[in-house]
C-alpha cells in the first residue's frame, strides 16, 4: 500500500484554491447585482408614485376644468334667459341662437361623458375577468 505524502496533499489543496477564488468572486458579483436590482426597483417604485400623484392631480386638475365651464355655462344660459324676459331688452335672434348652442354643446359634453364612463365600466370589468 502506498502512503500519501504531504507533497500529494498540497497539491491537491492547491488544485481547489483557484476554484474558490473564482466561486468567491462570482458570490461577489452576484451580490452587487443583487443589491444593485432592489435599489433599481425602490428607485422605479418611487419614480411611479410620483407619476401616480401627478397623474392624479391631472385628473383633478381636469375635472375641476370641466366643473368651471358647466358653471360658465348654466349662468350663461341663466343670464341670457334673464335677459329675454326683460321687455325692454330688444334680444335679436343671436342671443336665442347662442342660448342655443350652448344648451347644444353642455349636452353634447354629458352625453360625451356619460358613453366614455359607460365604456371605461366595461373596459375595467372586461380586464379584470382575464
């Protein structure tokens, strides 16, 4: 039988050093890239809270518009009903036409957002049963 000698034992100690460097250095790397992709992902979080917060305040922004000018138009429309009443007023026929439209144009705008929450209904129930 032979025996080992310390030579054999070294050697083979030394074979296994370059495998644990190059494993040492892959454990490394793959922590970088690691923490690097949670940092990325707190940092995308943060980026689409934002956008969310001004998406928001975008919607808001718009509704309080489309508020502002049904109200411009009910008082106009008020305003030029008062208007023909009054005898002495002498209304022509342009003030009854844009009476008119505007009454045309405030429906139109309803009628608009009445289809589009009606489709919006449907488009979210119709996503949510996939």
């Amino acid at each position: 039988m032979d025996s080992i000698n310390i030579m054999e034992i070294l050697l083979a100690f030394a074979v296994c050093i370059p495998s644990a460097v190059v494993g040492l250095a892959f454990w490394k790397i793959q922590r970088t890239i690691i923490k690097r992709d949670e940092k990325d992902a707190k940092e995308r979080a943060e980026r689409q809270r934002i956008v969310d917060e001004r998406d928001q305040k975008r919607r808001e922004n718009e509704f309080m518009t489309f508020q502002a000018v049904n109200v411009s138009l009910s008082l106009a429309e008020v305003t030029a009903e008062a208007v023909q009443r009054i005898p002495d007023a002498n209304c022509n026929g342009e003030m009854k036409e844009a009476l008119a439209y505007a009454k045309e144009v405030k429906h139109k705008q309803r009628d608009f957002l009445i289809r589009e929450g009606n489709d919006s209904i449907y488009k979210v129930t119709e996503g949510a049963n996939r």
